[in-house]
C-alpha cells in the first residue's frame, strides 16, 4: 500500500473496515486512521548512537530503525456525531531513543535522583526475571512515552559497555514500578500491533491491569486479548460441577406412612358385613354415563 502525503489520512485497514462492518450497531466505527511516514535511517546515525551511548544495538532495532526512522500510528473512533482520538502506536525514531535521564530532579545539589529510588530489599522472585535498576547496574533507553501512562524501556541489563544479548523491554509505570514485557524488539513490536495501541494497553500486563475506562475499550475491539488470562486458567473452572444428590433431593425423597392418606376397600365394600362387590358403572369416552 502506498503511504500518501505526511500527516494525511489514510482508508482504514481492512481489521478496522470488517469490524466495523461486523458490529455497526453495537462499536463505534474507526475512522481517521493515520499513519506518519517516516524515511529509514542511514547507518552513520545507527553507528553515533552506539558510539554516544556505548551499547550495541540489537539487530531487530537495528533493522526496525533501517526500514523507517520511528513508527507512529493513530486512529479514532465516530461515537454519535463525536470523533474521539484512541489508538496510538509509537516507537521513538534514534534521535529521541534516549536514556533515561538520570540527574537530579529538581537540578539542585542535593535533590534526590531515580538512583536514589533504588530498594534491594524486594528482589524479584526466581521465576521473574530481574528487575531493571536506575543506576549504573543497568542502561535504559526510552521507546514510547505511552501518552504519559508510563514509558516503555529498552533496558540493557549488564550496564555499560551495552552488549545486544542483554536487552529487554519493559514496562516502567507512572508510579516507577518496573513490569517485563518481552524479550525482543520484534516480540513487543507484535504485542504493540496486537494490542491496537488502545489507551494502557501495556498495564495488561501489570498485576493491577488496567483502568476500568480501558476496559471498555477493550471489550469492545479486542475482547479475546483483554480476556487471555481467563484462557490460562485451569479447565476445570469452566465446567458446571454437578452434584445429584442436591439436584435430585427432593425427587429422591421416601414418602411418610404417617402422611398416607385413607386407603380405599378392596372391590368397594360399604361396611364390615357387606359382601356385594360393586360393580364400575361403564362410562363413555368423554365421561358421560351411558343409559341403558
């Protein structure tokens, strides 16, 4: 597909075209959908960021930034008459991959720096990878500023010099809380494409998930992800346990003798003495007596 001019539109993809189509009722549709072409950058740029920051840059960063120089891709959606700005995919071109900074935050001598945040009294588990650290231990570069929701880090784990093997992305949250998300460049590329760029779609992957505003939007354009953790349960919690004895408990009930009704004398005696059987008056099909 051709990309048009800088900054204009372009037609929905076909996901957004066929969902809209499949629930015109019930979704708002997506429009203005926009992507900003971005030229590739040229290796003299890849080779003085290295150089700058002393790290390697990973070969699926390295050619991600070869094909375009940064991605960002915005859509919307029509509710009534209202056009509300939602999707945004975004990936820092080189000049904005930039560490996180780490001076003081008020620029004063003795102000506090995110070094200072540092706690090593709450070590991840061993079945968590190790958290990354503000200081000197590790190298953060920051991917997408995700609208101020937090920041998505490419972190290199062993420090300076930064080797390619040691990279990680993870998740930083506004309240400086650290949250792996994946190994590679190229397996958060497909998660960041995956999700739509809905509003906090990576605090999905927090323990407290996301806000109850982004679950709606997520129940409404991408249910099946937003609901995966229920596909990771055990299957037993999706199969009606039934028990019959409490079902059936009052079917299975033995009658009381001492509720049993008066019972009726055989061959319709009247009394003790009486031995003329009673004989059935013959009836017709609808329980009228016949007269003979």
């Amino acid at each position: 597909m051709q990309l048009p001019p800088k900054g204009q539109a372009v037609p929905p993809i076909p996901f957004f075209q066929e969902h809209s189509k499949t629930h015109p009722e019930s979704s708002p549709g997506v429009t203005e959908v926009t992507i900003i072409e971005k030229l590739p950058a040229e290796r003299h740029m890849i080779s003085s960021w290295e150089q700058k920051n002393n790290c390697v840059m990973p070969d699926d960063v390295k050619n991600f930034y070869m094909m375009t120089n940064g991605f960002h891709m915005t859509w919307s959606v029509k509710l009534d008459d209202h056009i509300i700005p939602l999707g945004n995919m975004a990936i820092n071109s080189i000049s904005k991959l930039a560490q996180l900074n780490q001076s003081s935050m008020y620029s004063l001598p003795n102000a506090p720096t995110l070094a200072d945040l540092e706690d090593d009294s709450h070590e991840d588990s061993d079945d968590q990878p190790e958290k990354p650290h503000f200081d000197s231990r590790s190298v953060i570069f920051e991917l997408d500023s995700c609208s101020g929701n937090g920041k998505v880090c490419l972190v290199y784990k062993s420090g300076k010099p930064g080797l390619p093997h040691d990279t990680e992305i993870w998740f930083l949250d506004r309240a400086l809380y650290w949250h792996f998300l994946t190994d590679t460049f190229t397996a958060y590329y497909r998660l960041l494409i995956t999700h739509l760029g809905l509003p906090q779609w990576q605090y999905a992957f927090t323990s407290y998930g996301i806000s109850p505003q982004a679950k709606q939007w997520f129940s409404m354009y991408k249910p099946i992800t937003y609901n995966t953790n229920l596909l990771t349960e055990e299957t037993d919690s999706f199969v009606n346990k039934l028990d019959p004895n409490k079902v059936f408990k009052n079917q299975n009930k033995t009658p009381d003798p001492k509720k049993k009704g008066p019972v009726q004398p055989l061959g319709g005696q009247k009394g003790p003495g009486s031995s003329v059987p009673s004989t059935p008056k013959p009836s017709s099909g609808y329980g009228n007596p016949v007269r003979k």
